[in-house]
C-alpha cells in the first residue's frame, strides 16, 4: 500500500491512461500461468489499451454459459472487440490435472471431506469440473469451437493458438474464420 500511494502521487500511471474500450478491437483468452504475464503481450506487440485479456486457467472455455463466457460475450457486445484469440500454452498446468491430488489438497487445508460430499450430492461432479486437458492444441480447438458455434457470438474470427512460454513462438491452430 505504501508503493501504490507513491505510484499515485508521483503519477506514474499517466502512461497506462486508456479507455476502457480495446484499441485493436480484440478480446484474448489466455492462461494465468505467470510465464504469460509480460511474454505474452511482448510476442504479439500488445500494449496497455490494445486487448481485454481474460486469463484462465488453461484458457479453457468448459462451459458455455459460464464467467468465461460471459466476459467474451460482454467484450464483443458492450466494449466493441471484433475479433477472438483463445492462446493456451505448452507445458501447461492443466494439462494431465491429477484431480485426486487436488482433493488431497483439499483436505491438507482444512476443507472436510463433509463439504466434498455435500458438493457430490448437490450435482456437482468435481473431478469434471477440476478436469484439464489431455493435449493443448486438442484443449484450444475445443474452446475455440464453442465460441464459434455460440448463440450469442456473431460471426467474427475467432483464432486459436498456443505459445511456447520460453520463448513466446506462437502455433495457430485454429486460422480465424468465423461460425463453422
């Protein structure tokens, strides 16, 4: 808090000032694996005010009606984004997610096996909701295609690519056309 109050007072956020609406007119989903976090606008000549970024893990849209979703659909319809990128990554933390050592995890901090079975019998499958992904490329045409074939997605190119986090070398995968 000590910095940020510095920041404000020296002004050093007059170079970020931008609207809130995307420059380049594109709306990027991505992982948040911390590799990205700076490479990834670097491999693609991003700056401040270019793109809305959305950031998830595995940049995996799993269900069409959730927050993902949603921030997409908001990007196109009230902030004017034109087009979609959904950039997964190799070597990815979603990639191969053992869900049982994540409900190890669960239990290790103090969640109880109680709260588990409650979730169970609510209708919630967690091993299905923590899945990952086997292969990335497989993982970014899945999204990819979700997007395209949504009700409430006009027909905009929707691209897909993964990056390499050493280097920020960009794959397409999907080339950018529209409804399929």
């Amino acid at each position: 808090m000590n910095y940020n109050q510095s920041f404000v007072e020296q002004k050093k956020y007059e170079p970020y000032l931008t609207s809130k609406f995307p420059d380049k007119k594109i709306v990027i989903l991505t992982c948040m694996d911390t590799r990205l976090i700076e490479l990834l606008p670097a491999s693609m000549n991003i700056k401040n005010g270019d793109v809305k970024i959305i950031k998830a893990a595995g940049a995996m849209v799993s269900t069409p009606f959730g927050g993902i979703m949603r921030s997409i659909i908001v990007a196109i319809h009230a902030l004017g984004a034109e087009e979609v990128f959904v950039i997964g990554h190799y070597d990815c933390g979603m990639s191969h997610v053992n869900t049982e050592k994540i409900r190890e995890k669960f239990i290790e901090t103090g969640i109880k096996e109680e709260t588990l079975m409650t979730l169970k019998h609510s209708g919630l499958d967690i091993d299905r909701w923590l899945k990952g992904f086997d292969e990335v490329t497989e993982s970014v045409r899945s999204s990819v295609k979700l997007i395209r074939n949504h009700p409430l997605v006009p027909n905009i190119p929707v691209h897909g690519l993964v990056i390499d986090p050493e280097t920020g070398h960009l794959d397409i995968i999907e080339k950018g056309s529209s409804s399929s």
